[in-house]
C-alpha cells in the first residue's frame, strides 16, 4: 500500500466554526462516526462506527507510517480527528490535503497571471470575465 484516500464524518456538540478543530476533537462528545477509505486508488470502503465496526488494523497502522501517503480534501481535520480518534497525535507528515490543492488552481486567485502591458484595470475586469465563464461552465 501506497496511498489511502481518506473521508470521515464526526460529531461534537462544539461548534467547528467558533473553535477551531483542536477544541472541537477535544471535546467529550467527540465521536468518529464513518471512516471512508480508499487504498491505491481502489474501491471505496466505509466503516460504520456507530454500528460497531472497526477500521482494519492495517490502516490503522498506516495512519502512522510517513512513508504511505495519506490524502483526504481537509487533511488537517481529518488528522486532528483521527489523532483524538487513535489516541495520539499522528504527524503531518505523509499527508497531503487536496482541498489546498485545489486553492492553488482557483482561477480568481490567478487572475493576476492574465494581465498584458496594454492593460490599465486589467485585475479585476479579466478577474471577473473568468469567474463568470467558471460559474456559467458548472452550470452545464
């Protein structure tokens, strides 16, 4: 195993939004509830926590090995998560979080890179022409 894909779902009555996710997986009533995973671009398996299922040892062990690359859409709260979840803090490295990955690729945080010499408001105009063309293509 290389690579595992990860996605879970939690609960605690601590709000995320006012906290942060340090306090929120701290809290008592934290609890994990369905651990989705993937291993090597394979099928997609979820474990159903709340009907007492456990997450296969194996992946439990990857969770800690540096050299599997663990990769989830917010891999800061999925690690936080699973630390409180494992008992112990897992390190950050080895994972990768697609969620910055695709801040990266956003086109109105790039709209400096269309700007010409001839341009005077070149920012904001061309800026405001692609995320109209993005939003109107997901629309499709």
């Amino acid at each position: 195993m290389k690579q595992i894909s990860i996605d879970i779902e939690t609960y605690s009555s601590t709000n995320l939004n006012q906290t942060g996710v340090y306090r929120y997986a701290d809290s008592d009533d934290f609890k994990l509830l369905l651990f989705g995973y993937a291993t090597d671009f394979g099928p997609v398996k979820v474990v159903d926590l709340t009907q007492g299922e456990k997450i296969p040892q194996q992946i439990v062990e990857a969770l800690d090995d540096p050299t599997i690359i663990k990769s989830a859409f917010n891999a800061q709260f999925e690690r936080v998560c699973l630390s409180r979840f494992v008992g112990h803090c897992l390190k950050p490295v080895g994972w990768h979080c697609s969620r910055v990955w695709s801040a990266t690729l956003i086109v109105t945080r790039r709209g400096y890179c269309f700007r010409t010499p001839s341009s005077k408001d070149y920012g904001w105009k061309r800026t405001r022409a692609l995320l109209l063309y993005s939003l109107q293509a997901n629309q499709i």
